[in-house]
C-alpha cells in the first residue's frame, strides 16, 4: 500500500468569506443544515440516476437510492450518507473548497453587516454544504464516485476556519457520507425525537426514502431486535402526489429545497395535463428578488425531469426571459430521457411547454392582481421592472401583460406603482380617447415636468414613468383597451377635443398674433430646432421643447447614449408661451441682437427643463448675464 498523504488546502477566499459569516452569524433557525444537507445528497441521487440512464453499471448492483442519518451519542456526530454520484477528489476540491456561483462578488458588496440583513441575503445567496458549520465544529467528508475504484475515494476535512484538509482513502460503496461533530450548544440534533422531527420538515417532499436507525428496546431499555433502517419520509416527489395531499408548508420547503432560497415563495401553481401532451408543472414565484437577476450570467429556468428522472437544472427553455424569476420545474413524459440542451432548443414539445408554463404564470399573476392588491405589490416591487420587458419579448401575450403593469400617475402623490392601466381607463374624461403618459429621469422629475401644466389644469390624469426601462417599454405597448398611448411630451399632442369655444377662439387668435415672434424666433434659432410655435398649455412656464411624433424622444435617446449605441441627434419643436410674463416682454422687444438673448435663455430653459442639461451652457450664461446687465 502507498503511504498515506495528507493535503492542506487554503479555502477560496469567497468561500473564507461566506464560512466566516456562517459561523459567526447567530441562525435562529440553525435546523436549516439538515434541509441542506438532505438536499445535497437527493441531487446526488437524482444525478446517479440521471448518468446510469447510459450507464447502468454505475449503479454497481444497488439500485435502491436513499439517505441515511444516524447518530453516535458518545462521539457526539451527527452523519448524513447517501448512495448517490458522489465525487472524484478534483471534484470535493472544487465544489467543497471554492464558490463557483455568478455575481458572488455582488454578492459580498451587498452585505451590510448589519446582521440580521446580512442573514436574510446568505439565505438568498444559499449556503448550501457550509450550513453544516453553523452547528458543527469539525466536518469530514467521505465520497467516493460511482463507477470508480474503492481506492480512489476522498476524505475531507474542515473546522472551517480558514483551510480543509485532503486524503486518499478507500470505501466500499459509492455515494457521500457527511459527518458532523455537533458543537456542545447543538447537541439537541443528537435526539432521537428531535432529529425525526426535522428530518420529516426537510424530507417528505423528496422523492427518495430518508431512513434512520431504529432500535426497539424493552421498558427495562434492552434491545429487543436489530437495529433497522426506517423510512421517515414519505418518498414520493411532491409534484407526482396529488394537490389535495400536499400541505403549504410541504409546498414551501420543496420550494426552498429547489430554489436555495430560505424565504417562503409568495404564490405557486401546481398543475398536472394529459391528453396530447403529458407534464406536470410546479411554478413558484419567489418573494424576493435573488441579488443577481440583473447580472447578464444570472441562470433561469425550470428544473427538467422526464418521467421523474431528474435531466437538468436552470433549463431556460421553458420560461421566457421576462419571467426569468420563476423558480420552478417540469416533468414531461413527451421528451425523450436523452434529451439535451441542444436537442430542446428547437423541439416543438419545448415549445408547447414553454407556451403552457407562461400562460400559467401570467394567470396565476392574473388572479393575485384580482384577489390580493397588498400581495400584488409585494410582487410588482420585486419583479415589475423584469415584466416590464415583456411587451417587447412576447407579443402574443402583450395583452395579458400589458394588464399586470402597475405605474405612478398624476391621481396619487406617490412614486410607488400601484396603478393599472384598466384603473387608468376607468377614469379617464369622457372627450378622452389617449392613455396620456411621461417619461423622465426620476419621479421627481416626472412630477414636476411643465408638460403638466395643462393637464393639471383640465384634470387629466397622466401615467408618470421614471425607470430606465419604460421608455424601451412603451415602444412596444401601443394600445390597451383599444385606446393609444400618448407621450405628453410630443408634439402631436393633441388637447383641442377638452377645449370649449372660447378657448379655442383665443388659441388661434394668440397664433396670429404672435405670428411675427414666431417667425424672428425661427429665425434666430435656425437649425437648432424643427419649429417653433406658440402654446397655451402652459400656464407657470414660459417655453418648453417636445418632439416630433415619430422622432426619438428624450429619454430613448438617454438611454441609447448609455448603452453605448449611436442615437441620432434629437431635433426639438419649441413652444412658447404667449400669456407668461417673459414671453412677453421677449415679444415687445425691437432690437434683434436683445431679441436673441431672450430667445437663447428660454430656449435653454426649455432644454434644462427637459434634459436636465445644455450643449452649450456658456452661451446661455452669457445670455443671462447680458440681460440681467441690462436692467
Ligand atoms: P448547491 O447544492 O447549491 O450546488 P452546495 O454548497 O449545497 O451547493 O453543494 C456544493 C456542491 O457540492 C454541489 O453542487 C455538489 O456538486 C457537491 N455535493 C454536495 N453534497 C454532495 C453529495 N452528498 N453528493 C455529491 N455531491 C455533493
Ligand atoms: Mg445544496
């Protein structure tokens, strides 16, 4: 026999970290390693599963997976033993040593220290293997991968402060045995009762026998028989049983088993179809937002099972990217056991499930909007800028969509979104045949726009947009209801139907009137802007700018520029106030060079108002600083 050699390896400097605050940071609910653990070794299984589907022998004459948990009182160990994949030694040194996941290092920026936050995110990132340290001082790992020789099995071994240890060692039978030397404090998982009671939470959901080890004693406490494997869970996977036998909180814990979420999910459907195709579906949608869905190397997708045989995890196929918060998985019996990632790209059945888990999830969002506003919200304050990009990913749900968006508007004092389109309609005037809608930087500057200004006045309510993606958003949303959008800040604006007679007699005698000022202002600006033109939308501001109809609009040309892309420059329509008292003495004034100074500090103002900066602020400057020299 070789001589035995013992490695010492250095932790990745991630996973120090995460060890570190698993350690430190006070688990109220440290139960929670058992449910990881348990997790960890039913994947194994379901991934054995999945490899002997080609290669039978892995399954080296034991085809009967389950978990094993037992306890050594003296020695004070808990250990948990599965007969799954288990792992080469490159293998524990990659997934027990380092943190592979996307997005840890925004992960760690994120932390607060204040701790109980800092909780509640380690329970998002998922802590997965490293849980078992909240209640143990020592873990030792022994695996051996299925199909290998006896000898090439692994013994792992960590206090988790800082550095693991490695060695060859050898074991008869494949799969994973985890022990944990329990810390004084947590001695209670030694308990018989006890450990039953939170194996049976974390289990029943799992579809492979959890057992532990029984002895039946007589009242003096001798032994009566052998000790023996008892199955303590129910052993059937949870989508398989029927609805009515699954309780919430069954429901919950296989929801955080498959997502590695620790919080509960805030709504799931459930659903079994025969017929033409044959799957079952089990949707959750999350109550919180993962700290990385906007990452570009965030992973979705469903959990894909083909007649209960575990395939692959984060299948994307089946969930559109505007839903990509699902969390979730699929068991189809139309796929093929061999299906691939490549294979499900451009597969029909792919593509009736996907269509089926979208309508699901969007009805299911459907009936929260209609039963359960305070909930909706919880909802639309995670993942409303996510759906948001749905009318631009999915027209043939748009409709559908379109009535689960919630915005700001001029009817409540209030950045959050809570109004619906369908609650904008119900309001609207009676002339009024537009959704009338802004776009901006901020609600705040959304909310004081002087695009306003008129509607204020008349009382029409405008739906105020100030996120980054509703510009890109309304590109794609024309109608809802039968009624067009209208962007407030357009130039086709048209308000004429809220006007009575004598509005409309004073509009277009101040157009005649202020024919010549229209005029030298067009002159003085040149090609600075498309037109000028006088408005009587205003009342507080003396000019504003908006675009053409079918030209870009501000913000999409922000968020153009941002992008890096190329936006063509953004030609104004200029709109002067004849009523405001700037305005006027502009109009009264006869030198042309004075005329221009005018024209140039309202112009900005406009620009200011509406870009929130000038090309060219020094010229305005110079402008202001002339007049105000003037007197
Ligand atoms: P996750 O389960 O989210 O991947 P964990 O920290 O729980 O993260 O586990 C890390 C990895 O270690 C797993 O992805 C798996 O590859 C491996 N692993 C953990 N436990 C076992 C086990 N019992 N058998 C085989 N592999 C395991
Ligand atoms: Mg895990």
């Amino acid at each position: 026999m070789t001589e035995k050699t013992v490695e010492k390896h250095n932790f990745d400097t991630d996973a120090k970290k995460i060890l570190h605050l698993m350690i430190h940071s006070l688990y109220s609910n440290k139960e929670i390693f058992l449910r990881e653990l348990i997790s960890n070794a039913s994947d194994a299984t379901d991934k054995l599963r999945f490899k002997a589907l080609s290669n039978d022998e892995l399954y080296e004459n034991d085809v009967n997976l389950r978990v094993r948990l037992s306890v050594d009182k003296e020695a004070g160990t808990l250990t948990i033993e599965d007969n799954g994949i288990g792992m080469s030694r490159d293998e524990v040194i990659d997934n027990l040593g380092t943190i592979a996941k996307s997005g840890t290092t925004d992960f760690f920026k994120q932390l607060s220290n204040d701790q109980s936050k800092d909780n509640q995110l380690i329970g998002q990132f998922g802590v997965g293997f490293y849980s078992s340290f909240i209640v143990a001082d020592k873990v030792s790992v022994i695996t051996r991968l299925a199909g290998a020789d006896k000898s090439e099995a692994v013994l792992w071994e960590s206090t988790g402060e800082g550095e693991y240890s490695i060695e060859g060692i050898e074991k008869e039978s494949r799969g994973t045995v985890v022990t944990l030397h329990l810390r004084d404090e947590d001695r209670e998982f030694l308990d018989d009762w006890r450990l039953r009671e939170v194996i049976r939470k974390y289990s029943d959901h799992i579809g492979i026998p959890v057992e532990v080890l029984t002895t039946k004693c007589d009242e003096e406490g001798k032994k009566t028989d052998h000790d023996k494997w008892e199955k303590i869970n129910k052993a059937q996977a949870i989508w398989i049983r029927s609805k009515s036998d699954i309780t919430d909180v069954e429901y919950q814990e296989f929801y955080k088993h498959l997502s590695h979420d620790f919080v509960d999910p805030l709504l799931w459907s459930h659903n079994r179809v025969e017929g033409k195709n044959d799957y079952t579906s089990l949707l959750y949608i999350p109550s919180k937002a993962p700290w990385n869905m906007f990452n570009r190397d965030h992973k979705h997708g469903l959990k894909l099972y083909v007649q209960r045989v575990f395939i692959m995890d984060d299948a994307s196929q089946f969930i559109p990217n505007y839903l990509r918060f699902i969390r979730g998985l699929i068991d189809s019996n139309d796929l093929p056991l061999n299906v691939s990632r490549e294979l499900l790209q451009d597969n029909k059945v792919t593509q009736t499930l996907r269509n089926a888990c979208t309508k699901r999830v969007l009805t299911m969002l459907e009936r929260l909007a209609n039963s359960n506003a305070e909930k909706y919200q919880i909802f639309w304050k995670e993942f409303g800028s996510v759906l948001k990009e749905g009318p631009a990913e999915d027209l043939s749900n748009r409709t559908n969509i379109a009535s689960l968006l919630r915005f700001s508007s001029t009817n409540c004092d209030d950045s959050e979104q809570t109004i619906s389109l369908a609650d904008y309609v119900s309001r609207m005037k009676k002339e009024q045949d537009k959704i009338y809608f802004l776009t901006a930087d901020s609600y705040q500057a959304a909310k004081t726009s002087p695009h306003l200004e008129q509607f204020k006045a008349k009382g029409i309510e405008v739906i105020l947009m100030y996120e980054r993606i509703d510009e890109w958003l309304m590109s794609y949303l024309l109608e809802f209801e039968s009624k067009k959008f209208q962007a407030i800040s357009k130039a086709d604006l048209d308000l004429s139907k809220f006007e009575d007679d004598r509005e409309k007699e004073k509009r277009e005698d101040t157009e005649k009137a202020f024919e010549s000022v229209v005029e030298r202002t067009k002159a003085y600006l040149g090609e600075r802007v498309k037109d000028v033109r006088t408005t009587l939308k205003l009342s507080e501001t003396p000019a504003i700018v908006v675009t053409d109809g079918l030209d870009m609009g501000t913000q999409m040309a922000k968020l153009l520029a941002a992008s890096g892309q190329q936006a063509p420059e953004v030609k104004y329509i200029f709109e002067i106030n004849p009523e405001h008292v700037l305005v006027k003495k502009m109009s009264e004034e006869a030198d042309e060079a004075i005329f221009g100074r005018w024209v140039e500090i309202l112009f900005g103002q406009a620009m200011l108002a509406e870009r929130g900066s000038l090309e060219n602020p020094s010229q305005y400057l110079i402008s202001v600083n002339q007049l105000l020299a003037k007197g």
